[in-house]
C-alpha cells in the first residue's frame, strides 16, 4: 500500500483542488441552489475518485506487494504477469531482462573464478615440486653452514604457497571440509614439531599441557593449518631468546577452549580490533615486516565456517593469547 499511496497522492490533491475550484466557481455562478447540491456533487466527486483509486490498486496490487517486499523469493514464478496495466506489463519486462543480465554477469564471474582457482592450485603443485627438491637438497648438505639460511627461506616458500593454497580453497570450503574425531595432543604435538626449526633458531621453548585423553570434533586439514598459524605467530612476536610459547587446553561451562598464548611484544589496542581485518598488518607488521595481514584473517573465516569461535586478549610488552573455543 505504501508504494500505492506515493504514487497517487499528488493526484488525489490535485482531483480534491479540482473540486474545490468547481464549487468555488459554481458557487459564484449561483450554480449551487439549494444545500443538497453542493453534497450531492461532493459525494459524487468522492465516488469517481475512490472508484478510481480502486481499481488501480486491484490493478497492480501484486506489483506493489513485490515492491514493498523488495525481493522475490522465487523470481522466475514472480515474473508471471504481475497485472493488465501498462504498468505492470513493463514492469514484467523490465525485471525479466534485468535478471537475465544478472544471471549472465554472475555466470561469468563464476567462470573467471573458477578459471583463476584451477591456476591458483596448478600453480601452488607446481612450485611445490622444486621446493621438494631444495629441501631435499638442505637435508644432504645440512652440515654445511650457509643451509640453516636456505632452510629458512625455504620454509617462509613453503608456509607462503601453503596460504595461498588454502585461500584460494576457502571459497569452496564446502567440497573440501569433513568433520571427524580428532585426538588433540597429537595433532598438537605434531605442529610443534613442524615448527621445531623455527623454534630453535628463536630460541623459543613449547610448552604442550594437554590431556592424552582430549578428543574434539573438527576438520584435521584446516584445523592444522589455524593452528600451524597461530603457533607461528606466537614464535614470530617473542622477540627475546628464553620465552615460551604455551599451548593448553580447559573447560568453560559446556565448551573446550584451547589457548596459544605467548611472551611476546603483544599488540596495540588500537590494532587488536582489525587484527582479523584482510591485509591489515598493524603497528606490529610495519616493524616486523613479514606479515602479509593475511594469517589471522584466514584464521578467522575458518573457525566462523567451522563453527568455532576465535577471541584474542593481547597487553603490549606482556604477550597475546588466542582462544579457540570448541
């Protein structure tokens, strides 16, 4: 009805000045002799326009409710003929091109999105295989003194494409996602392990205090990846040799919580409410210089699609903690 009425308002002042002009001239004229007169052309004048504004609104009432809705829950049953007037016929016309349109963009758009996700995963294999032999390479000469630098490079290569591998998999996080029982202190003990080089050229001590018996249900494939992120971090922000970087788990009410917490240079209250921002590196990453302002991001849209929340409590000079809550 809304819809209704702003279109025709400005007619029905115009048709009551019309009549009110019509008396006045009338009146004048002497054409009104007697009382019943003037009612009787008021009423009447009243009549034709209700009449009138009537039939509009039963005319093109299905194209006002659509209108007032805003959207068309199934569109295609929505473009049957929406009224007889002219109106309603172009309206018809005009919704069914425009949806035509955007069903030709979007179509397109999924085709170059596609096309750029295949390049994006033939690209990431591709640059594995070299990468394999380089690390294949350090491991012979592992003795010699210029490795340790390779082997770091190597590894900053391999978390790299690793990134980007997975967020170019994120935006079809429904075809490669499966839920399963997973026993957490292994798959801990083995990110700690991964990261054991990073550790030790940091001089950075892990310190695992989880139960043997701790099992949750999650995806092992991104899950290993939050929290291979999220442990690196930790080690990437203790600047000073001897910290500790502190992996534990326990119970709040009906949830398990599991904590990363580190010794490190913290963050900024300024920057803790954008650290989940895409490519915001913050005051950190501007004096580091080798955050890509990607990691947390990503982190945070897979524990939103895996259903599990993220809260991060971070005091400068102190540390940061980061909590998965499952």
């Amino acid at each position: 009805m809304k819809f209704f009425f702003r279109e025709y308002v400005s007619f029905v002042f115009l048709y009551l000045f019309n009549i009110i002009f019509l008396m006045v001239f009338y009146y004048f004229l002497g054409g009104f002799d007697n009382r019943n007169n003037l009612i009787y052309f008021i009423i009447l004048s009243l009549f034709i326009l209700g009449a009138f504004l009537v039939g509009k609104y039963l005319i093109n009432r299905r194209l006002y409710n659509r209108l007032q809705k805003g959207y068309f829950e199934d569109f295609e049953s929505s473009l049957s003929p929406l009224g007889i007037s002219p109106l309603s016929e172009s309206s018809h016309k005009l919704f069914k091109s425009q949806y035509r349109l955007y069903q030709k963009e979007i179509q397109e758009y999924n085709r170059k999105q596609n096309e750029y996700l295949t390049f994006i995963n033939q690209w990431v294999h591709q640059m594995k295989t070299p990468l394999s032999v380089i690390k294949l390479t350090v491991q012979q000469n592992e003795y010699e003194p210029y490795m340790d630098t390779i082997r770091d490079e190597v590894e900053k290569l391999n978390k790299g494409l690793n990134m980007a591998l997975y967020l170019a998999r994120f935006n079809v996080f429904q075809h490669d996602f499966k839920v399963e029982t997973i026993d957490l202190k292994p798959m801990i003990i083995n990110v700690v392990n991964d990261l054991k080089h990073f550790f030790i050229k940091k001089r950075i001590y892990p310190s695992v205090d989880i139960k043997d018996d701790i099992s949750i249900q999650s995806d092992k494939k991104w899950l290993m990846f939050i929290l291979d992120q999220l442990v690196t971090n930790a080690i990437k922000y203790s600047i000073d040799e001897g910290k500790r970087v502190y992996i534990s788990t326990y119970r709040r009410e009906h949830k398990l919580v599991l904590e990363v917490k580190d010794e490190g240079v913290g963050i900024p209250k300024s920057d803790i409410r954008r650290v989940f921002d895409p490519f915001y590196t913050g005051e950190n990453g501007r004096k580091f210089g080798e955050s890509t302002g990607m990691g947390l991001y990503i982190v945070s849209e897979i524990c939103k699609k895996l259903d599990h929340k993220l809260e991060l409590e971070s005091e400068v000079g102190q540390g940061t903690s980061v909590r998965i809550l499952f």
